[in-house]
C-alpha cells in the first residue's frame, strides 16, 4: 500500500435519482471534494443504522469482527481507500501491529464508524474519483451540505457553475448516468465518459455490484 494517503470524512449515505441508488459519499476536507461509492440497499441500511447510533440487540457480523479485534489483536488504526478497479473499490484494515485485512469500502466504514479509526484514502484514488460537488446541487439532490467550499475551487470562468468546469461535467455526466433529466441541472459543460462502479464509483447499477 502507497504512502501517500489523505484523511477523508464520511458525509453519510444517500439516495440518488429515480431509482433511488444508494451511495456512500466521502469527502476530502481538503479540497473539498467529494466521492460517491454506490453500494447495495442492504449495506446501506447497515451503515446508516450505525451511523445514527444504532445498535443491535445482538452482536452483528460488524460488531463481532470489531470485538474479535480488540480482544485477540492489536485493534484498528486505519481504514483506507486503497484502489478502484475498473471503478469497484477496494479497502484496508489497518491494526496496529502492521497487519492489513482486505475489506468491502461499505464493511470497512461501518467499521470505522463502531473503533472510531482515523478513514483516509490514497491521493491517486481521490485525483481520479473525485470530483467538486457545487453546494446548490448538493442541497438540491442529496438534500445534504458538505461545508465550505475549498480556496481556489470557485476561480473559474464564467461558464462554469462551481467554478471548475471539468467538475461541472462530471457532475452533470453522472446524473445524466442516474436518470436525471439535463434541464434539471442545467449542465452547459462538455460531455464527458466518466462513469464506473460498484462498492462502486458514479455510473453504475449498485444492484449489480460485488458486495454480496
């Protein structure tokens, strides 16, 4: 695993478009941008439930691994976005005596969320997956707010909405991948080919992705 590692947050799961995918969104404070990870509705019932504090009258499967690890090992330190192939993501457990332990991005966060571990993910899986997400479109599809935006992201042209036009036709390709309707964004970007994955990047049918 590189080095080069930058801390992300989770910003929560949420449903996208008119058929409801579900998605992961993380979010890099640092430019504040963000990458979706389209997941299954049965992963996302499980980490919304731990996010919200919930907690299972019994051990579930994520309980059971978070208590074996901190009773027989060295615990948890990092959960990691370690690479995208063909846009399906891929994590790491980091314990604290070295070892790594490959995991599903959904399984990792939930993880993350019941050790309270630092998240990052590598610098070249963010450059590639991320993209700035302007705050009126956030509100508008997520209903969410992920916060300021990052110095330098809105000194663009005129002809870009967020400031960055590239970021504006990713924004708009992956909408248009969703079902969205063009003139309900009113994306005047450049068509782009972006779209991937399953625990998945934009673009693709979480009903048909790896997890299960």
């Amino acid at each position: 695993m590189a080095d080069d590692l930058r801390d992300i947050t989770f910003e929560g799961v949420f449903s996208v478009g008119p058929e409801g995918f579900c998605c992961a969104v993380l979010r890099d404070p640092e430019t504040s941008r963000v990458m979706p990870v389209w997941i299954s509705p049965v992963a996302a019932a499980a980490l919304e439930a731990r996010a919200a504090g919930y907690s299972p009258r019994r051990p579930g499967t994520h309980e059971l691994l978070a208590d074996a690890l901190a009773e027989t090992g060295p615990g948890v330190t990092d959960i990691v976005v370690t690479a995208a192939s063909e846009g399906v993501f891929m994590a790491t457990i980091v314990l604290d005596g070295g070892e790594r332990l490959d995991a599903r991005v959904s399984d990792a966060l939930v993880l993350s969320l019941l050790v309270d571990a630092r998240l990052s993910a590598e610098a070249e899986v963010l450059d590639q997956y991320a993209f700035f997400l302007p705050p009126e479109q956030a509100r508008e599809y997520l209903h969410a707010d992920f916060g300021p935006e990052a110095a330098g992201d809105g000194a663009a042209g005129p002809d870009s909405a967020s400031g960055d036009a590239q970021a504006d036709a990713d924004f708009a390709e992956m909408m248009r991948e969703l079902g969205v309707d063009e003139s309900e964004f009113g994306a005047d970007g450049p068509d782009t080919d972006g779209g991937t994955d399953t625990d998945t990047g934009s673009g693709s049918d979480p009903d048909s992705d790896s997890e299960d």
